[in-house]
C-alpha cells in the first residue's frame, strides 16, 4: 500500500493529520486544476475547499480501483463542472449579471508577453463542451498522460483522443474568430 492509500485509509478512520498531509500533497493540484476550469481565483478556492470536504467526507467510499492522484482529479474534475453548470445556472437566472460572468481570466502563470494570447485561449477553452473541455485541460495545460485522462474521466484511450482532436478542431475555430489577424 502506498503513502497516499494509506492516508485515504486513515482519513475514512477521522484522522485529521493524515487529512493534512493528503491536502498539503494535492492542495496545489486541485488548486491549479481547478483555476483551468474556473478563470477565477475566488471560484478555484472555494472549489479548492470543497474537493478537500468531499475528500475528507467520502474517504470510506476509495475502493482503491485507481490511484489516489486519479479519485482526487476526478472529485476536482467533478466539483469543477458542477460549480461551472451553477454558476451558469445563475447566470441565466440574474441576465444583469451576465456580463460580470464572462471570462476575462488572466492566469497568474503566465509570463507578461503571453498574457493576450493566454486570455483569447481561455476564452476559447471555456466554450468547449465538458468532455472536450476536461481532456483539453488534463491533456494539453496539466500534462496528464493520455492512459491517466482515460481513468479521471472513465472512458477508454480512444475516446480521449477524439476528444482531444474534436477540442483541437473548435479551439482552432474559436481563436480564428475571437482574433481574425491570428495566422496559424
């Protein structure tokens, strides 16, 4: 067993210590994973705090079918989406708001000079559906390996590499119209 199954294991048990070791092992990849979703600090954090709620609530439930790394990205992958589907959710609900609601993201990553391109990308990013969206961020910004991307989203090889084409194709489309002097 190793370091991070055993400390799923003892945090189902209630111990608070091995919940901050877990957290202080995966805070920065919620957090950063959570930021790609959201463009927003504010959001990343307060989904930041409920993946490490859902960790610590549902701990019991890790049957250890996949790596500890793989369950604690698809809790952020999931809460990620849920809080995008309800602020959406809100959105439409308060039209007024509308406009304090679309993304003009700046990563804190990112150095100066990229700053405009990296905003036209995460525009673009946010227009993608949620399947072509979630592959693209753990593919392409977080780096995952194609097999690791296939078991946080429960779906085979094959079907994350459509994915992967498909959200290539539209991003294409979308920088092309959000920035017409852009050439490939």
């Amino acid at each position: 067993m190793n370091i991070e199954t055993e400390l799923i294991k003892q945090i189902s048990q209630g111990d608070k210590i091995a919940f901050k070791e877990l957290y202080s092992l995966f805070s920065n990849k919620v957090y950063a994973t959570a930021l790609h979703y959201l463009q927003n600090i504010p959001d990343a954090e307060e989904v930041t705090q409920d993946v490490f709620l859902s960790i610590f609530n549902n701990a019991s439930s890790f049957k250890g079918n996949s790596s500890v790394n793989t369950w604690v990205y698809r809790i952020t992958v999931n809460t990620s989406l849920s809080f995008l589907k309800s602020r959406k959710r809100r959105t439409f609900l308060f039209i007024d708001d509308y406009k304090k609601e679309i993304p003009d993201f700046e990563h804190p990553g990112i150095i100066e000079e990229n700053k405009e391109n990296a905003k036209l990308m995460y525009q673009a990013i946010d227009t993608l559906p949620d399947a072509q969206k979630t592959a693209f961020i753990l593919g392409f910004i977080e780096e995952k390996p194609r097999k690791e991307i296939a078991d946080i989203m429960e779906i085979s090889l094959k079907a994350v590499e459509s994915l992967l084409q498909r959200a290539k194709a539209n991003l294409r489309m979308k920088l092309e119209s959000l920035n017409p002097n852009r050439r490939n």
